[in-house]
C-alpha cells in the first residue's frame, strides 16, 4: 500500500497572514495592533487556523483526530 500524503487545509489570506504570527510570543492584542486588525477578528482567525489543523481539543478534553 502507497502511504497518502496529508492534505493541507485551506487557509484564507487573512489566516496565512497570522499563521507565522502564532509562532511569536506576541499577545492576539499585539498581533492586532502590529497588523492593524480587531483583537475578535485576529481571535476568530486564530481560532479557525487551530481548529483546520486539528487543534482544539474535543468536549471531552481530548484532541480530535484529522
């Protein structure tokens, strides 16, 4: 059997423009003054990108598997 690669999820432009973001220390409050966003917009954006990798944990606590 030929392993499958995994496919990536889409990211929308704005979500692309964070994801390197993330990976700073920054608080979504800097993030929003550094790219001259809302804090909700950046937070929902963060949120959307965490929950497209797979992420957010489960109700119950646990990650959800992809």
């Amino acid at each position: 059997m030929v392993p499958q690669p995994h496919r990536l999820p889409e990211l929308t432009d704005s979500e692309l423009r964070l994801l390197p973001l993330l990976a700073t220390p920054l608080s979504f409050a800097e993030i929003a003054r550094l790219l001259g966003a809302p804090r909700d917009e950046i937070l929902a954006d963060a949120l959307a990108i965490y929950s497209k990798l797979g992420l957010l944990p489960a109700e119950d606590g646990r990650f959800a598997e992809s």
